[in-house]
C-alpha cells in the first residue's frame, strides 16, 4: 500500500508461445522466466498482491512455488498470441477484486519476457503516478539511438520515403540537433483503476518513467535469450 493506495502486481504468463515454445518458463540462472519477476514484486514493500495470470494449470503450480497467487485461471479466449494487453489486465483487475474482496488503485504490469529489472522501479514509478492526478497511466522508457528521422519506408516503387511527415528532409538534420525519443522498454508499466475501466490499458496521458538500464532486452526470440544469458 502506498498512501492508503492499494497496488495490484499482474504477472501475465500465457502458456503458448510460437517465438520459443514454453517461453514464459524456460529457464534462466536456475528459475523459470515468470519467476524472476515474481521475485522481483515481493521485493517491494508498498505492494499489496500479486498474481499471475496464466490458462495453464503447470504454471499455476510453478506461480505457487514461489509466493505468488493465481485467484483465477485465464480463459483460453484470452491466452492466444494476437489478444492485446487490455482485455488480459482488464480482467486480472476485476477477477482479483472480486477474489480479495477490495479494490485496486494502481495495477501493475510487469512483463515475464523483462526479468533484468534495475531496482526499485515500482517505487518510484507509484510514486510519479500518484503525484500526477491528470496522469492516466506510466511505462518504462529508455533513450533511442536509432533515430525515427533516420527511418525509411521503402514504396512498391523501391523508393524510401521518411517516415516524418511535416519536416523537410528529417534524415538530413544534424545529429547534435535531434530531438530527443525514447522507446518503451517493457519493464514496467502502471496503471490507474480508472484508467482501465474506462477502456484503455495506457490512456491519453502516459508518464514516463526513464531508466539507466541500457542492457534491458524483452525477449521475443531465442536471439533475445541468448543475448540476455550472456549478460547474466
């Protein structure tokens, strides 16, 4: 609880996965992926539950392993690879109010697929959050290099054509007179009750929450695995 704010921690760990099959319990340094970020939530002190969301049965057993509460079993309907991350957090909150017999202020969503997580993220991103009553929801970003006016599309002609609209030649400004972009980088992101019961998993006004965490990587691929093993 933070200032009398109840937080939910949702873990959402679907069984099926077509980058790398069981990608969401494959191991890494000895644990399966979903639970470092289990490990990671009962680290903070301001949390008041956390639960996985999972249609598998296996991982219910594993979430229970290590501390955390599964309050319900996610609908098959809700566990394919095309299902947004809305209908997913949208019943986790309302599923686990009905279940703990209270409701929630703040949910949030920590990824199994970003277990390198520098410390103390829940924290200060609640901390953000809260002070900002205009706020709808934060995420975690960090600065990009690769820059957007430095991105191309290439046409049915084979011409590249910018993809910033309003600016003549983006591609051609120098670098020193960029402006600044930031990429979100899927290690956390909270979100206000009211913001997802109206509708949206982010709304209009996203705080950032910037980290220093320049190794961050979201797995996706076997790559991205093999990558993030080499910095552990």
């Amino acid at each position: 609880m933070y200032k009398n704010k109840k937080i939910l921690v949702v873990i959402p760990a679907r069984s099926l996965s077509k980058g790398i099959k069981n990608k969401n319990i494959i191991k890494l340094n000895g644990k399966p992926l979903f639970a470092h970020s289990i490990n990671y939530a009962k680290k903070s002190k301001i949390v008041d539950k956390i639960i996985v969301s999972t249609d598998s049965l296996k991982y219910v057993a594993i979430a229970k392993k290590y501390k955390a509460e599964t309050p319900f079993l996610r609908s098959k309907k809700l566990a394919g690879d095309l299902v947004p991350d809305y209908p997913v957090m949208y019943d986790s909150l309302i599923k686990s109010e009905k279940f703990f017999k209270f409701k929630f202020d703040y949910v949030v969503l920590l990824r199994p697929t970003s277990p390198k997580r520098e410390g103390g993220l829940i924290e200060k991103g609640i901390k953000i959050l809260h002070a900002r009553k205009d706020a709808t929801s934060i995420r975690s970003v960090v600065r990009t290099y690769s820059h957007p006016y430095r991105h191309f599309l290439i046409n049915k002609k084979g011409i590249m054509k910018t993809i910033i609209k309003n600016i003549k030649e983006p591609y051609n400004i120098e670098r020193q007179q960029l402006p600044k972009f930031y990429f979100q980088s899927g290690d956390l992101e909270i979100i206000k009750r009211k913001t997802l019961i109206n509708g949206s998993v982010s709304g209009n006004n996203i705080l950032p929450l910037l980290i220093n965490n320049y190794d961050s990587i979201d797995i996706d691929n076997i790559n991205d695995l093999k990558k993030i093993k080499c910095l552990n």
